[in-house]
C-alpha cells in the first residue's frame, strides 16, 4: 500500500478514539476568573512543605516578562491568579532523574535544590496553563480527570519546545516529543498553538488539525502521541519492550503518516489562497518529509519515523519527471 493510500485508509482502533472523543471536554474553554476553581486546596499544617517562593522571585519575574514582551496575544489569566497562591520547595537529588515538577491539585512547584538547570521556567509554564473546573484538571495540551487523561505528551513536548525556545539555559528534556509538537506547529501556525496552549485549549487545537484530515486522524494523532509518551516514561520492562516494539514502531509511523497527511493539505489550501506558489509547494513538502526522516532511539530500541518506502512514495510523486529521472533543484 503506498504512502497516499495508507493515510486514506486510516486503518485505527476506532473504539478507542471514540473513549477519547466521547472524555474530551467538547466546550471551546474560554478563562473566566469568575467560573473557575482555584487548584490550591492546601492546608500546610498537614503538607510539610518549606515554601521557598520568594528565593525564585526574579525567576518568576523573568517569566512574566519574557511571556508578557514576548508573546502579547497570550492570556496570563491563569499565571495572575494561580501564583497567588503557589508554593515552590525544593528537593534533593533523586534517582528519578526528574529536575522539577508542578503538582496541579496543590499548586506546587517542585524544584531540585537551587534549581542549576533552570527547570522553573518550564514548571511555569504547566503552572500558566492549567485551570481547573471542578472535575477535570486542564494544563495546555493536556486534560486529566479522575478516571481519564489525554494530551500528556503533546503537553509536556509542547512545553519542553517553549521553554527552550524563550528561556535558552533550560537543559533538554522531553526531546521526541518537543521534536513532534514542531511539526504541528508547522501545520496550525505558531501563534496559534502558543495561544490555545495558555487557554489549555486541546479542543480548538483538534478542531484546528481537522481542518487539514478527518477529524478522526487529528484524536488519533493525540492518542499516538501519548502512547509513546507512555513507552518512553512508563517504566516498560526491558522483555515488554522487546515483546511490543512492532507495536510502538507503527505508533511512529502513522504519526508521521498523519503530521505528513495534514501538512500536504495545508499547503494545498495555502496555494488555493495564494500564500503559497504552486512551483514551490512540492519544495515544501519534501523539506517537511525531511524532517520527518526522525531515527530515535527509546530504551534502547531505535524508531524511525519515515521508513525508506514512505519517503520513496512522497518523492516519487512530486519529484519524477516524465522521463523516470529525479531532481530536487529549488
């Protein structure tokens, strides 16, 4: 099957995208100070916890203005009223590995001890982002309920991709997933993306990605993503991986299937509006493909995102010439 027909067929688990359908909260979230509940629910006689907030205050304020200068058609709403009430503690090392962390439910910051890495900026960012409304917890791409979550890895990818992009000392982290939210950027415009990420607003980045594939392919993409996130953060046994890899190598696989599907419809609408000449729209394509080319490697167990067939299928079609030779002169 080539490459055009697969991404047609989109042959998925359908009773699983209709749990995720059926989970996700259909409104269009719009903040509103008046209707949502507070995440801090503390009460610090029963929570030992040191609050050492003021030790990050030009951090905090570092953020606020970088976001604020940078970023103008965002809603800080939720930064403003979630940090009158955050603590940030700080913790030793561990052998989890983990720099920090923001637990939603309480609105704390964890952070490792003086924070080196500067991990703050990115726990800012989930503190920004997230809302609660009394059942379910929202916070950017993600949405978690007692019994129910979606968006884990488009939402940490997501942030892990702002923040090392507008506060530069953050280390690496979140790599696979930081590297995918860039081509659904590519796809809905950045200045989108950054906003419906403060809104926590997974719903309009869905209806967004269905603009360019079948409603369908957008929740599975979603589900994909957060089944890798899953693999890579799940604490797998080395036989499960093994047992599994044919599994998660086509997750991979359709992601880029779907990032590649939604992509090409993109910039066919953009060439029917003419923001996009016709002559350069098979340069876009194959430079998008390019990148797709994604060799990872997960508890040591290499993906690849773009096997040799599916890339020959999309070079084939935009870049043969009558005669059977190839060239890619732009």
């Amino acid at each position: 099957m080539n490459l055009v027909n697969s991404i047609l067929a989109g042959m998925f688990a359908a009773g699983i995208i209709n749990i995720y359908k059926d989970n996700l909260n259909k409104k269009n979230y719009v903040i509103d100070k008046n209707k949502v509940k507070k995440l801090s629910k503390l009460d610090l006689k029963k929570i030992p916890v040191k609050d050492v907030k003021i030790k990050y205050d030009d951090k905090i304020k570092e953020f606020y203005n970088v976001i604020h200068n940078k970023l103008p058609y965002v809603s800080l709403d939720n930064f403003n009223r979630n940090l009158q009430d955050l603590l940030i503690c700080e913790e030793k090392p561990n052998k989890t590995g983990i720099l920090g962390k923001y637990n939603a439910l309480d609105n704390i910051i964890y952070l490792l001890e003086n924070d080196m890495e500067n991990s703050i900026f990115h726990e800012l960012f989930h503190m920004s982002s997230s809302v609660f409304d009394g059942k379910i917890f929202f916070s950017g791409f993600s949405q978690k309920s007692n019994d129910f979550s979606i968006g884990t890895g488009i939402a940490e990818g997501y942030t892990a991709l702002l923040t090392k992009r507008y506060f530069k000392q953050t280390p690496d982290i979140y790599i696979l997933f930081s590297y995918i939210t860039t081509f659904i950027e590519k796809i809905i415009g950045s200045q989108k993306m950054i906003k419906m990420y403060f809104e926590a607003d997974l719903y309009s980045l869905i209806e967004e990605l269905s603009k360019y594939c079948n409603k369908n392919m957008a929740y599975e993409l979603i589900k994909n993503i957060d089944i890798l996130y899953e693999f890579e953060y799940g604490n797998k046994s080395a036989s499960y991986i093994q047992k599994n890899i044919d599994k998660y190598q086509e997750v991979v696989v359709r992601i880029a299937e779907i990032l590649l599907s939604c992509y090409i419809n993109r910039v066919k609408f953009d060439v029917k509006r003419g923001l996009v000449k016709e002559k350069n729209m098979k340069y876009l394509i194959l430079d998008f493909t390019d990148d797709l080319r994604l060799i990872y490697k997960i508890n040591n167990v290499e993906l690849k995102f773009m096997p040799q067939e599916l890339y020959d299928d999309i070079y084939n079609k935009y870049f043969n010439t009558k005669d059977g030779s190839k060239h890619y002169n732009k």
